[in-house]
C-alpha cells in the first residue's frame, strides 16, 4: 500500500523525472494523509474508466481500483 501511496505522489509532482529517489521520498512525507486521499481520488475517476473495458480474465485496473480505494477509506 506505500507503494501506491508513493507513486500517487510521484504522478503529481514528478512529471518532468528529474526527481531522484532521496528527493522524491522528501517530498513524500511532506504530503497529509488527507492530501494522498484527494490523489487516490483523483485517479480512481480515471481508473474507474479503464475498469469498465478491460478484458475478461484481467484484473491489473481492478486491483489498482481496490488498492485505491483501500487508500481512501484508511
């Protein structure tokens, strides 16, 4: 689940990559609880698209949908 916390703050911040790991993981901590919620949130919308035509026997935007949500009712 860090994981996933972490790379949500990486898409927001790190669009250009020149951020190195020291750097990024800085910037990780500095973000509220209630502000990786609001990222969880943001990309479920998104997510929840790419849930309505995946293929049958697939299931990697299902469980990113899961994770995402688990995120958000932490």
């Amino acid at each position: 689940m860090e994981k996933q916390k972490i790379n949500l703050v990486e898409n927001s911040i790190n669009t250009s990559g020149n951020f190195t790991r020291p750097e990024l993981m800085k910037a990780f901590w500095k973000y509220t609880k209630e502000e990786i919620k609001a990222l969880a949130r943001v990309e479920l919308k998104i997510v929840k698209e790419f849930v309505t035509i995946e293929l049958e026997g697939w299931s990697y935007w299902k469980n990113k949908e899961t994770r995402l949500k688990q995120i958000i009712n932490e």
